[in-house]
C-alpha cells in the first residue's frame, strides 16, 4: 500500500504499528485538516470499521468504497452468507462485488444479519471449548 500511496497512515488498536487508535481516528484528522482534495476512500476489514468510515466520508461527501469479503463464506454464491443492500438492491459480496460503494451499503441490516446466529454460534463456542468438539 505504501508503494502505491502518496500519503500512508497506519492506526492499531495495541500501538504496535503506526498510531494506537481507530483507522476513523485518523482518518477524521485528516478530513477536518482536509488541505487537498481527497478523491476516494477504501476501507476493507471489519464492517463495523467500514460502516463507520463510511459514515464519515459521506458527511464530506468522499467516494468511498468498501471490500465486503469479511462477511463471504464459500465465496460461490451458493450459502447466501454474504446476501447485502446496496443502493436497495440485493447484492451477494462474492458474485456480486466485493466492492461496493459505501455509502450505498445498508450496513444497519448487514449488521443485523450479521447476529442472526450468534445464540448458535455462542453455543457452538462454549461446546467447543468445554468439549473439545465431543458435544453433539
Ligand atoms: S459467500 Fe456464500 S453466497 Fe456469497
């Protein structure tokens, strides 16, 4: 990224690389200083990170696109994990993207989706580590 980018900046939450924070923390620094135009934003990683970013470039009106491969799972179009809005259409993030423009992306109802089976998977955790896959 360094290579193909002006500008660079790395944000981790732990400090271990670049500045300890949110990427948003950054980012909203560099939009209110904002001395060149900025033509377009990607944010790829966890949709809660994506949304947030996205609500913030749509407040300075910046392209901003968002890679949804975090929320695939057999990438075939064929689970219907990765099923999203976008633009009020329903998109699959494997067959249709993964790019999308973020400020098209309903992620209120991708996050929803997103915790559609967190009871099971909760379950399946604690099955796991109590049984170390034994349980049935
Ligand atoms: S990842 Fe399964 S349908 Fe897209």
């Amino acid at each position: 990224m360094r290579s193909v980018s002006d500008k660079f900046y790395v944000a981790t939450d732990d400090g271990s690389k670049g500045r300890k924070g949110l990427v948003t923390d950054v980012l909203k620094e560099i939009l209110d200083k904002m001395s060149e135009k900025i033509n377009i934003v990607f944010a790829i990683g966890p949709v809660l990170m994506m949304r947030a970013v996205a609500e913030l470039t749509r407040q300075h009106e910046i392209k901003t696109v968002v890679s949804l491969n975090p929320i695939m799972v057999d990438g075939t179009g064929m689970c219907g994990a990765c099923r999203v809005e976008v633009g009020g259409t329903t998109k699959f993030a494997c067959v249709d993207g993964p790019d999308f423009d973020a400020h098209q992306v309903d992620f209120d109802l991708l996050m929803k989706r997103q915790k559609m089976f967190l009871q099971e998977e909760e379950r399946a955790r604690e099955c796991w580590h109590k049984c170390r896959g034994e349980c049935k």
